[in-house]
C-alpha cells in the first residue's frame, strides 16, 4: 500500500499529461516511431557517383532530443505527454531517415551512419533545435527545426552550414495525432534537406 501510494504521490506532482492533452483516463503506456510521410523511391545510381556520405545525428536541445514527446502552451515552455514517447531519440532516427532519403536519390556511392566501418569523405551533422507539439493554438502544429552542417572529411574542412524547419497542422489535441503530423513535417523536412546536400557535395567536387 506504501508503494501504491508513493506512485500516485510521483504522477500527481509529475505535471506530465496522458496520450491526450488534458485527458482524465489513463491508457496504456503507447511508443511511437519518428516516420518520413513520403519515403521516396530508390532511383538509379547516377554514373560517376563516387562521394562517400557518413551522417551523425546529435542533440542540440536535450528536452528536443529526448525519447519523451514534447508539447508547449506559451513559449518558452515544454511540457511532456505521460503515456506517450519515441522509441528512440529523435536526432539518431532523424539521421536514419535521411540516410534512406539520400540513399533512395543515388547521387552517393555510399551513405552511411557515422561509425559504420566504412571509409567516407563528407560528414553530414544534423542537430536537433526543436521538435514540439505546438498546442499554444488548438489543436496546434509539430513543428522541427534541424541544423545541418558539410564537413569535407578529406582536409576537414566546414563547406556549408544550414538550418531547416518544417511544421505540419495537428488534427486533434492528442500524442498519435501529433506524430501523425510529425511525420509530414519530417517529409517537407527532408524534401529541403536531401537536395541542399546533393547540390551543395556535387558543386565542391567541380
């Protein structure tokens, strides 16, 4: 009974929310996985494609880049759903992601996480700013914001650095509505992302 009531004692002054914001029911403890709403489609290998791509993601806000799901009423405050959370952090699954992105377009030899026994001569860092349920406006938007930076490996050399942000409407006040949306922004994020890559290693190699 003790310990019965030390839990109910630690969700109560938690302050987090269940699967839907404001909710009274608590459901079942739910993990969603980060998706690309518009995987593209493998295209063939450009002739004469040699770059050699690794991608490292990394967490610049640590609450943006936690396995919790994120929202905010005003600005400058985050909140967490209670019964809802990523399966993994957010700037490891978004560099997945834009590995099968870069893949798919055929423009590398090789696209490879960073640390995979592999030889590469660009590093792409993706950085994750923010990635927030944004309900100051109900029923809100997903909104991301990544920083990418192009390191030439091969003199270690910073060749380009750029910030992307994507935001998608949210259907409804709840954690699946908002991953839904989470993963169109993650493809109109991924539409900008993928080609500044491509143009941006194909115009250093001239």
């Amino acid at each position: 009974m003790r310990l019965l009531a030390a839990a109910a004692a630690i969700a109560a002054l938690s302050g987090c929310l269940s699967v839907s914001v404001g909710a009274g029911d608590a459901p079942a403890f739910t993990y969603f996985v980060l998706a690309d709403a518009r995987p593209a489609s493998a295209k063939p290998s450009a002739s004469g494609a040699a770059a050699k791509l690794a991608i490292q993601g990394t967490g610049a806000e640590p609450l943006a880049d936690s396995t919790a799901l994120v929202y905010s009423r005003r600005e400058g405050e985050r909140a967490l759903y209670q019964f809802a959370a990523w399966t993994e952090r957010p700037s490891r699954r978004l560099a997945q992601l834009a590995q099968q992105r870069l893949e798919a377009g055929g423009q590398f030899a090789t696209v490879a996480q960073l640390g995979q026994p592999v030889a590469t001569d660009w590093l792409l860092t993706l950085a994750v700013d923010t990635l927030v349920h944004d309900v100051s406006a109900s029923p809100g938007r997903a909104q991301i914001v990544l920083r990418a930076e192009l390191v030439d490996r091969r003199d270690r050399r910073l060749a380009a650095r750029r910030t992307f942000s994507a935001s998608a409407p949210v259907a409804e006040v709840s954690s699946a509505a908002a991953v839904q949306a989470f993963g169109t922004a993650t493809a109109e994020l991924l539409d900008q992302l993928a080609p500044w890559v491509e143009t941006t290693v194909a115009a250093a190699r001239r």
